[in-house]
C-alpha cells in the first residue's frame, strides 16, 4: 500500500496508510512512526499515530516542510517490508452488559437512533444476523480485540475485532449524537469498539459498562501509577461478561484501591495471525490465563 502525504497547516503533515482500517495498515503506520522517532529528526515536535494514519508535528523554523516530507516518503519502502511482529500486552476486561446506567441513557436518546423501539444491543444483534443480544454478546466478548489507537479524548481505546473481515461486527454510529455517555461505557461505531475513558458526549452504541478505570490523571490507582492511561497501541483485549454481583465486587475493590488486573506480556505475529486467526487467538488466551 502507498502512504499518501498531505500537509495540515503550517506544522502538521498527515499520512494516510489506507482508506480502511486493517491490522496490515496498522502494523504499517507503527513501523513508520517508530521509525520518524528512532530518527531523531531535528524539527519534530510530536507523532501521533491512529487507526490506519498517523500525523507528524513539525516546527518550521528548524525544518522545512518539504524536507521532512521528503525524510517521511524515503522510509515508507522500509516500512513496507518490515516483520509485522510486536512485543505487547494481553488483557482482561470485565463488562456488565445491559447495565441500568447506560440503558437509562440511551433510553433518554431514543430520538436520536436509527431503531427508536430497540435498545442499542437488540439493534446490534439485528443489523448483524444475530438471532438475541446474548448471541450478540457471545460474538463481542469472545475473541480478542486489538488496540489501534488511542485518543480523541484522553485515555480512551479505539479496538479492531481480531477476526475474518466477514465476522467483524458492524454498527453504525447514533444518527445524532448523545450530550451524555457513562464513563467507562462500552460503545462501538463501525468496525470499532471503544471504552469511554469519560463522562460525556458521545455516539457509539452503548453496550455495557467495566469497572475497571482506565484513565487516572492524578495516577493514584494502584496499576496506573506509571502512566496515566491504561492503553497503548498494539495492547490486545479479552472482553469478559460479568454479573451485577461480579461489578458491584469490583467496583468496592476499585475503591480500595485493591483491584488488580489481568495483564500478561504477550507476541504478535501478523503473519501468523493471517495464515491461523482462530489457532492465533488460542494461543493468546493460553497466555492471558496463564496456561
């Protein structure tokens, strides 16, 4: 795939990787990305990558924008070839789907969606052939999903479905907006899952909720002491579907500061995910339960 560079004002310069969001895109715009950094070129200020983009932010009184254009086309060959494989992490994320909190919500915003009589999992279920929202659930929770990017607001997760394009679950974002969304919620949009890192705005499909924080700017959680968001690009994440019971636990152990999550050091190979997804994913769950 070619990279297509365009400039954005007077400091930026945006490379699109692909039109469409794939785990070879990804891989790509992270090799170019390491690479800009490991290079050390005098003038950039800041890489952000995304989903299948990334930007770079330059100060033009140190570097000239064609100049740096020129050092980002000479390491897209590089890019291109380089061993798609990852040294990350795999994690556990509990959800208690259909929970009162979002379902009070998105019943206040029912004007604003596509099926006004459905709730926003009934809809999934239906817009992807599945026959209920425990077939739903099934087919969300129980293979992996991998960290694309992070951002649009502090600390929240964009997540790509690890399996065959034609399974990936499809949901079209709300026709209008919401003005509120629980911290914590479990949306999608697209191809995409998220977790809302906070309260606010929002117009993904709301699924459920996790107690577990993931964003902790004053970083007194015991497990985001060292950073202050739990993601990074390239994490992988098990969703795990828990009970009323099960989250009220968790969230008192939260507040003790006693929550700990599962978190295993893991390795991705591209290529092997692409010759055995389902033996992949196997494998990537004999790691996060330590077997």
């Amino acid at each position: 795939m070619s990279i297509r560079f365009s400039f954005g004002g007077d400091e930026h310069i945006f490379a699109e990787v692909s039109e469409e969001m794939s785990l070879e895109a990804f891989f790509t715009s992270l090799s170019m990305t390491n690479a800009v950094k490991q290079a050390g070129i005098k003038g950039v200020t800041e890489i952000c990558p995304a989903n299948a983009s990334f930007q770079v932010k330059y100060d033009p009184d140190q570097i000239k924008p064609t100049d740096l254009l020129r050092e980002l086309q000479s390491m897209e060959g590089a890019a291109s070839k380089s061993d798609a494989t990852l040294k990350t992490r795999i994690m556990e994320i509990p959800v208690y789907y259909q929970d009162p909190w979002t379902h009070e919500t998105l019943m206040r915003f029912r004007e604003r969606h596509q099926d006004p009589k459905a709730t926003d999992l009934e809809y999934a279920a239906a817009v992807n052939g599945l026959g209920s929202v425990e077939d739903f659930v099934q087919a969300h929770s129980s293979q992996p999903w991998f960290v694309s990017m992070v951002g649009f607001v502090a600390g929240l997760p964009f997540l790509y479905q690890m399996v065959e394009r034609k399974r990936q679950l499809q949901v079209p974002k709300y026709l209008r907006p919401r003005t509120d969304t629980p911290k914590l919620t479990i949306g999608h949009g697209g191809c995409f899952s998220c977790i809302y890192s906070v309260r606010g705005a929002g117009g993904y499909q709301m699924f459920g909720v996790t107690p577990m924080p993931i964003y902790d700017p004053n970083q007194q959680v015991s497990y985001l002491q060292d950073e202050m968001c739990l993601f990074r690009p390239g994490d992988i994440v098990k969703w795990k579907p828990i009970s009323r019971d099960q989250y009220d636990a968790d969230i008192e152990a939260v507040n003790e500061n006693k929550f700990l999550p599962t978190v295993r050091e893991a390795s991705f190979s591209l290529t092997d995910f692409n010759k055995d997804i389902n033996g992949t994913n196997a494998k990537l769950m004999e790691v996060l339960h330590g077997r």
